[in-house]
C-alpha cells in the first residue's frame, strides 16, 4: 500500500490531487456531527493520498494494526478508498469514476465506517468526490432535421436535441453555440434540475422557392477548465405552409406516480387541438428531441390518442422526478409541432427492505465475560424515506444480550448478564430490523455466538460413594471395579484423571493394595485378599480435571472381601494322644441313646461356609452309633448284645457348607467293657455319668454269659434272632412304620417293670396336635418297634434326631426313679451363624427347637 507521499509515482500523484484541493478550495478535515469529511477528485490513481486519519482522529498510529483498525463496509460494496495500518493514511485502492458511482446527483459522497478495537471504537466519515471534466458533450445524433413551414412567422422557436455530459456543476454542459446565418438565431433555455437546452428562433421569414434546406453547425460548451464541446449539424427543411398548428390545453402538466406502478399504467391523457381539418388536423404526439434516454426507457407515448403509458420500472430512491417533453402536430404538409412539459413526480413505496449488516467482534465469548462486553457492531440501512427509511432493531427473547445504540442506525451488540457455556454452548441470535412504514418490512439475521469454556466446574462422580465385593484369593492384578465421573467443561477442563488418595490399611501405605488407572477410572488389586485377616477396607479416589487452576472432587470406595470356602473343618475334640487313634470306653449296659461322647469342630470361614455337618463315615456296625448331623453327639442306637464285638471302630467326617464343600475325619476306638474305669477319655470335655461308676447285675450276667457260651452256641443265636427280626419287619410294614422308624432290638433279660414303666411320647410344640406315639406289633418274642411321628412344625427343621432328656442308667433296679426321670428323647435343630470365631461348646448344646419324648412299649401280646 502506498503512503501518498514521497518520490516517485505516487508522490507524484499524491502532489496532483493536493494541488486540485487547493485550486478547489475543499475545506481541511473537521468533525461534523460526529464525522469527519474530506475531499477528493475523482480519477485518482492508485494510492493517492486522501487524509492521515491517525493524526485528524489523534489514534497511535504504532498500535492501529493491532487494534485491526479497519474501514467497515457493506457486504458486496467496492472498496474504493483503504487504510495504510503502518501510517493511517487514507488512500484509493481503486479509481473512482464519479459518474458510475453517484450516476447524476450533485453531490457524491462516500460514507465510510472506521472500526477500532480494544477498545471498541467506531467512527464516522465522509468523502466527497469531486467532479473533474473529463466528459466531453455529446448529442444523441451527428445529424439532426428540423422541419420548418415557410408560413412561420418570426420569432417562433424549435427546440432542439440537447447534448448530454455525465460531469455535473459547471463541468457539465454550460452553454450551445450556433454557427453564423442569417436565419437563425439560439437561445440557451434553464430546466428546473439547471441543465441547459437550446432553441432555434427564426430572425428572418423563410421563402422555400429561393431555399429549401439551410445547415447550421450546433456546439455545445461546458463549464470545465479547460472547455470540453461537442457539434451536431442542424438540417432545416422549408416546408409549404400550414396556416394552423396544434394547441395543448396548458404549456405544462404535473401528475404523481406511486413507484411500484406496473408497466402499462396510464401517467397522463393529453389533449392538443388543431383548427385544420382533414389531415392538418389530425395530430399526432412523440416525444420531443430534447428528451433525455432514460425518459423514453421507462413511458411510452401513443402517437394517435396522446395517451402516456409507463413502460419500464420506477424506482424513487434512484430518481424521484422526472421530466417529460412532448411535441405534437398535425399530418397536414409542413407541419408545425408544438411542445408541452409534463412533470412526473414518484411517490415512495415502503418497497425495500431495511439491510442488516453484522461485523463481528469477539467472537467466541468467554462464559465468564463480564455483563456489557461487546460481541459484534451491527449497521442497518433502509433506502427508502420518511416513514419508511426509519428502522428499529431489535434481538430475539430470551437471550441475555441487547443491542445499544451508538449511532444512527448503528447498534452494538453486548452482554446483560454472565454466561454458562454448561447451559448453552452457542447462542443463535435473531436479530430483527423493522421499518416504519405501512405495510412495515423487516429483515432477520442471524448471529451464531459460541460461548468458550472456563473451568468453572469441578468433577462429579457418577454415584456418591462405591461399595465393591471381591472374591478372596483373588488374582493379582485383576480388575475389581470402576469408577467413573463427569465434568460438564469440555476439552481440556473435562479431561478428567484418577488417582487414589494417601492412606493405610492395617499399618500398610493403600497404594499396596490397589492401584488404579489414571484415564479409565479401572482399579486393581495388587495383592491377593485374604477374608480371614481382611474382610473390608476403604479408600478415597481422586477425580481432577485439567484445566487452570485444575478443580477436583474425592469419592470413598468401600472394598468388601467375600469368603471363599477355602478352609476345611478342623476337629479339636477327641484329640488322639501320641499320634494314635481316639479310644474310647462304652459300658455294655449302655441304652439307646446312649452319649459316648461328641465330636467338635471348628471351621475358620464364615457364614455357610463355616456351616459344620457331621455324619458316620465308617463303623463297624452302622446299626449299633450315630452322629447328630449337627452337634456331633456320639449315641448308641440301640442296647449291645451278647454277640456285638468289643471293639467298635468308626470314623466321623466333619463336613462343611461350601462349594464345594471341605471335610475332615476322626478315627475313634471304641471299646464295650463290663464295668467303666476310672480314666480319662479322649473326649476331652465329656465325662461319664455317675450311674456308669455303679455295677448292675445285668453287667455281671453279660460277663458270665460271654465266657460260658461256645462259639456254636452265639452262631444258633444270631440264626434265631435274624428269623425274628424278619417277622417282626413284616408285621412293623403291615402296621404302616416304615423300616427307618422302626427297630426290632431283641433285649438280655429284660425286666417287666421296666417294660411296663417305658414309654415312648412325643411332646410336640405348643399349638400342635399329638401324633400317635406307640406301635406294638403283636405275636414273637418281646421287642420294641418305635413309630416317630411327628407335627406338622416339624417340615421346618433343617434336621431331626432323638436324643434323652438324662443319660440312661447302668442300674435299672430302681424302676421308680426311671419313671420319676422318664427318659425324654428330644429333637434338636442347630443353625450355626457365619462366625469364624465360633467354637462349639463342649456339650454340643442343642439348640432353637427341643421337643420331649417319653418311651412308651408293651409287651407284643398288648
């Protein structure tokens, strides 16, 4: 961009364009209601200079590119004049043809809007274009025929086509010229815009037979320094006399015209009269030659009616009046025309829309941007008048901007109240233009204003805290959850990481524990969980965003270990001594239900899976012991015979709730002796009754029978007795006891009393209903067949086992003190609660449930 001063061609030029101010004395710049203007001739090359506007608007011209000092103008307007930023010079960027810019006003100038940021700043100026001649006159024709009667009478007057020039003031056309005759003489007619016409007087009468044609030369003369002319050569041709010339009814007519007429609307009806008759009466109209073009583009005149009709499109806002010349006259031989002026006058029409020019400023706007900062400069035009060039403008509801007023029809767009980019992220602003007139135009545009993020939010989680559950023995490094927040920020103030908060757990730093990926959110374990020393632990994690200053937030994550059957049961009563098997005593004259002892165990797991089951794995008789399933008690099922061994082995398996379920077994050595030592069992918390102290008789005729009887003797014995039990099974299945309820226990020497004193009775729960208790198959040898039958609480038990109130008696010759005590079988239900610091007691309590069973036999006879 050139400065306009200096050497060379631009100094050059800058010097001529100076010098043509002087000489036309344009005014130094000065603010005018706000603005300045200028001056400048028009046809100016390239970079001549036109104003310093750093130094007219006193800006610091070392900072006006930074400010992006800049002129503002419509979208799709040439740029005719530029800024120098280096220096704020106002230059041309282009040539300005006067003529093509402001066409034909008077004057031409060149609003320009001057935009200056931080901070914003707007000014005003004007450049007025200054017409140089450098248009010459020219007539529409080289040539032009005008025809005269002979009969005109002196003085009368022919108009003649008028010469135009694009310059205006006093470069346009000044004056006409007419070569010397002795004829004619010209006379330069004023219009009301000021342009000039001539007219042709005739000074002498005009005899046709001496001459017929008479040439004069027409010039037409300009105002410009130097003089610019251009000739037209006038041909008259005397015609034969026409004694009478058309009449218009006035020399002057004036009508109105709304601009938005469509073509073919009558503008006026002339009338003109002729007093000939025949064809010098009849008249025809035409416009005259002095008409400008543009007129004959936009009305049409109907030769034979005088009728004016408008043919092309008005427009107000480019020409709001114009000037019409018709000429009429007759068909008769050397017709006369005569002329009229017809002025046509527009009227406005609300036909243009107001235009909306946005130029933005600061676009995207920080959601933290305070109430007033300005977002964009907004210009509306309307090139209609009056009523219907004022406009108003306005933004669309709910949007927390407004628009302000700075100048005539120029508007800033700003803020009313703090933004939330979470919110909203983009603003869509309507913005609405309106005019006053009646039916009112408006015009909408829309501005888009992004609203950029400030780390305004601080992470949040997607849950308040985490509880996880983890299998124990897990692996290390697996994944045991995830945790996962949300930023409403975005892009780098959203970036969220993970990290786990300094802490220990039972004495060791957290981090040996878990760790946790710092994107994802996943943790992991780092070491295998063991529930037994560790069942629940917690943490805090740590969401913080990237942004500046960062912002974070902290969630507690509580870590639950879950057991895992991973302990079997271990035994801790009877413990063998010196690494042997347990042994036990059992006197002989033990009854059924009879407590040898009770097997404890402890398992280290919780819940089921501490949950202990015992069950008779081994045994040298299965019908002779059992185990309760769920208190370990070791009983006699059922009286020793003669023929039993004296040696029972059994093994016990202790088996837990798991899955899959862990077991452990206990061998024990029970030996059936005639009377009870004075010993110490293996049971190590079971202890003899004192009835097994005291010798019976029974015990002394069980020992006298086994060393008298042969071998021979025992095998008939056990032949006979198997034949029993098989018929009294029979008649057991014909009374409906099934063979698990039932036992045919053949007795040694039983005594009547105690068979008439035994019962068996069943006491059920409160609320319940008795069953029957006794089922005495009749006929065989005397025997007991017990029928259990139990209430309808009893599907509720998880397990059912008959167990004595009192330990049984060695010494049966006390039938009272049997009936007195009564032996009570119960049944125990025992739930053991997920505690691995549980240890049975040493009596295997039963417990929740106890139900009373009195012994009640007969004889089979009854």
């Amino acid at each position: 961009m050139g400065t306009g001063a200096g050497s060379g061609p631009w100094g050059q030029q800058f010097l001529r364009s100076l010098l043509f101010l002087l000489l036309a004395g344009a005014p130094a710049p000065s603010p005018a209601s706000g603005q300045l203007h200028y001056a400048v001739p028009e046809e100016l090359e390239h970079g001549a200079f036109v104003a310093n506007l750093g130094e007219d608007l006193g800006l610091d011209v070392s900072t006006l590119s930074a400010r992006r000092f800049r002129i503002v103008s419509q979208a799709g307007a040439r740029q005719h004049l530029e800024v120098n930023l280096e220096n704020g010079i106002l230059f041309v960027n282009e040539r300005i043809d006067r003529e093509e810019v402001c066409e034909a006003r008077g004057t031409c100038l060149l609003h320009l809007q001057l935009l200056v940021e931080s901070p914003l700043e707007l000014y005003r100026i004007e450049v007025e274009v200054l017409d140089i001649n450098d248009h010459a006159p020219t007539f529409p024709w080289q040539e032009y025929v005008l025809e005269v009667a002979e009969s005109a009478v002196l003085g009368a007057r022919f108009p003649l086509e008028s010469a135009q020039d694009p310059d205006v003031g006093t470069n346009s056309v000044h004056t006409y010229r007419l070569s010397p005759n002795s004829f004619f003489s010209l006379e330069v007619q004023t219009r009301s815009d000021t342009s000039k016409f001539a007219e042709l007087v005739l000074e002498r009468a005009l005899d046709r037979e001496q001459q017929r044609v008479h040439r004069v030369l027409l010039t037409a003369v300009d105002g410009g320094v130097p003089e610019r002319s251009g000739t037209a050569h006038i041909v008259v041709t005397v015609l034969d006399a026409n004694d009478n010339v058309p009449a218009f009814d006035q020399p002057s007519y004036s009508v109105s015209l709304p601009e938005n007429a469509p073509a073919g609307t009558l503008v006026i009806q002339l009338n003109a009269t002729d007093l000939d008759e025949g064809p010098n009466g009849e008249i025809e109209y035409s416009f005259s030659g002095h008409a400008p073009p543009h007129v004959r583009e936009l009305f049409h005149i109907e030769p034979r009616s005088g009728q004016v009709l408008l043919k092309g499109t008005l427009d107000y806002e480019r020409v709001s009046l114009h000037e019409l010349y018709v000429q009429a006259k007759d068909r008769g031989p050397s017709a006369v025309a005569v002329h009229c002026r017809v002025l046509v006058h527009l009227l406005d029409v609300n036909d243009n829309a107001p235009e909306v020019t946005l130029t933005s400023v600061s676009t995207p706007v920080l959601e933290d941007a305070p109430p007033g900062t300005v977002i964009a400069v907004i210009s509306v035009l309307d090139r209609d008048s009056g009523d219907n060039g004022h406009v108003s403008c306005e933004v669309g509801p709910d949007v927390p901007f407004e628009l302000r007023s700075s100048f005539h029809n120029y508007y800033t767009l700003v803020t009313t109240q703090a933004l939330d980019r979470e919110v909203v992220p983009e603003y869509n602003i309507s913005i609405t233009a309106q005019d006053m007139g009646s039916p009112a135009l408006l015009t909408r545009s829309t501005l888009t204003v992004p609203v950029s993020d400030v780390n305004d939010n601080a992470p949040r989680f997607l849950q308040p805290s985490y509880s996880v559950y983890v299998m124990e023995n897990n692996a290390p490094g697996a994944s045991i959850c995830s945790v996962s927040a949300l930023d409403p920020d975005c892009q780098q103030n959203a970036y969220l990481s993970y990290s786990i908060a300094d802490g220990h757990i039972h004495g060791m730093p957290v981090g040996t524990y878990v760790s946790i990926n710092s994107d994802s959110g996943h943790m992991y374990a780092l070491r295998s969980l063991d529930y037994e020393q560790i069942r629940s632990f917690q943490i805090q994690v740590q969401a913080q965003d990237a942004g500046f200053p960062p912002l974070s937030t902290n969630v507690t994550v509580h870590i639950f270990v879950l057991d895992q059957n991973d302990n079997a049961p271990v035994i801790v009563s009877p413990m063998p001594r010196n690494g042997s098997v347990a042994t036990e005593l059992v006197p002989r004259s033990a009854r059924p239900g009879y407590l040898v002892g009770t097997v404890s165990a402890v398992d280290a797991d919780a819940g089921l899976n501490s949950r202990l089951s015992y069950q008779l794995l081994q045994a040298t008789d299965f019908t002779l012991f059992s185990v309760a399933p769920d208190t370990g008690e070791l009983r006699t099922l059922r009286s020793f015979l003669e023929q039993d061994a004296t040696r029972q082995q059994l093994v016990v398996q202790v088996r837990d709730g798991g899955q899959p379920a862990l077991s452990a077994t206990v061998s024990l050595l029970l030996s059936v002796v005639e009377t009870m030592p004075q010993t110490l069992s293996d049971f190590s918390e079971f202890s003899l009754p004192p009835e097994a102290s005291s010798s019976s008789p029974l015990t002394l005729y069980l020992l006298v029978s086994l060393g008298s009887i042969s071998f021979t003797f025992l095998l008939a014995i056990l032949i006979l007795t198997a034949i029993r039990c098989r018929g009294e099974r029979r008649s057991c299945q014909g009374d409906s006891c099934s063979p698990p309820r039932c036992h045919c226990c053949p007795r040694s020497r039983p005594s009547s009393d105690g068979l008439k004193t035994s019962n068996l009775m069943v006491q059920p729960p409160a609320g319940t209903t008795a069953a029957t208790c006794l089922d005495v198959p009749g006929g065989g040898p005397p025997g007991y067949c017990y029928k259990v039958c139990l209430g309808p609480e009893s599907a509720q038990s998880d397990f059912m086992f008959l167990k004595p109130c009192s330990p049984p008696r060695n010494n049966e010759k006390d039938p009272g003190k049997l009936s007195r005590t009564g032996q009570h079988l119960q049944v125990s239900k025992q739930i053991k609660q997920p505690n691995t610091d549980w240890l049975p007691p040493s009596t295997q309590r039963p417990a929740l449930k106890r139900y009373q069973i009195q012994h009640c036999g007969s004889r089979g006879s009854g």
